[in-house]
C-alpha cells in the first residue's frame, strides 16, 4: 500500500505541475496526510490533521486542495446518509461498496464479487450500460449490537429498523391512545423517520402513523429479527 501511496503522490505532482496548479508543494504535503489515514475524512477532520502534522495552511486552501485530489481522481466523495460530505482514497482499478452503522457511524468497506456479477447481470438484462455505481448498507454494526439492550423504547430505534411491540408503559390514558392509533402489542412496526428530535414517522401494514417522542417512549419494542425462543 505504501508504494501506492508513493505512486499517486507522483501522479498528483506530475499532473498538478502539467495543469499550473499553484503551490504544488504545500498540496502535495496535504495529499501526503490525506493518505497517511485510512478512515472516510469530512473536509473539517482533514484541515485537523494537517494542522497536527504542523502545517499552517489556510482551511480554504485545504479544502481546495481536496476538491483538485477529487477533480483527478485522486479522492472520492461520499455524503452517505447524515448529509455531511466525507472522502476516502481513491485507487485506480479498485472498487469496494460500504456498509454504514447508523448508531456509531462506523463506515466498514466490503467487496464482494458475486454482488458485483449480479450487477453486470441485471443491467445486461435490460439493456443498460453501467458506468459506474455504488452501494451503501444501512445498519447496525456487530459492537453496537452488543451494547444494546433486547428491548428498547421505540423512540430509541433507528430509521429503516423493523421491530415488534411487546408492551405499553405509561398510564391507562397512554394506552388507551396507542391503541385508538391502531397499535397492539405483535404488531410490527418500520421506522420510517427518527431523527432524534422531534416527531416519528412509522409504518404498521399499510399504515402511516405520526407520534411524538413522549409517547414513543411508552412503546417497547424488540428487533423482529430476534427470536423469542
């Protein structure tokens, strides 16, 4: 990997120096600590490192630098789901998708060639030309799952979770209201939006439901993956 490195940092320098990109050697230093990590950088986590690694540079200059590393094909841009925009190396020849923990943000790289194939299969199947693609799994990463708890509250489940209901907390009032709402304990139930504040959005069948999180605190929920034997 290190004779990559060594490699791209040459390609860069050659095709900066080619193009007239000014200051070429400052760019090549951040180039350098861009790929000392092997972790999916946000624009604010890069300017950090090459601060620690001694550089006084402008954060505009960084991040410009970073936009030329993506503008050659030297970096690669992701927003995943949060929004906020990340980037990793990018390797001539190498392809990998991504599985993305919603709980710790975790971003674990996997390559699968069967997955892949079947790809080449389906678009071939209708006739399309694929350039180029991604995949992103959502999810919970195995040591989240091991720090969670079988049952939760539904207000503390993540978007795309199916659950089961187990119980109702909360007073006679409380009840009664979720069941005027349709809910009952077995009923499985899709988090459709969970933003951690404000108003959930849920699916029970073919129903829609919106509630606060007060209430959905009163919803005991357990993965439906999960056995109850």
């Amino acid at each position: 990997m290190q004779h990559i490195h060594v490699q791209e940092e040459d390609q860069l320098k050659k095709l900066f120096d080619q193009e007239g990109v000014t200051h070429l050697e400052e760019r090549i230093k951040i180039m350098a600590v861009f790929l000392q990590t092997e972790k999916h950088l946000s624009s604010a986590e890069l300017i950090d490192l090459v601060c620690k690694n001694g550089m006084d540079l402008e954060p505009e200059f960084v991040i410009d630098t970073l936009k030329l590393m993506c503008r050659y094909g030297f970096a690669q841009q992701h927003a995943f789901d949060n929004g906020v925009f990340r980037y990793e190396h990018r390797h001539l020849g190498q392809h990998h998708d991504h599985m993305v923990c919603t709980k710790c943000k975790k971003i674990i790289e996997f390559q699968n060639d069967q997955i892949e194939n079947l790809q080449v299969s389906v678009t071939a199947t209708h006739g399309f030309h694929m350039l180029q693609h991604k995949m992103e799994i959502y999810g919970i990463c195995s040591e989240c799952l091991k720090k969670r708890m079988d049952f939760i509250p539904l207000m503390a489940a993540r978007q795309g979770e199916r659950l089961i209901i187990k119980n109702f907390t909360g007073g006679a009032g409380s009840r009664m209201r979720l069941m005027s709402m349709g809910l009952r304990v077995g009923d499985e139930v899709d988090i459709i939006t969970n933003l951690n504040q404000g108003q959930l959005v849920i699916a029970v069948e073919n129903k829609r439901l919106v509630m606060g999180r007060g209430l959905a605190e009163k919803i005991i929920v357990r993965s439906a993956d999960i056995s109850d034997d």
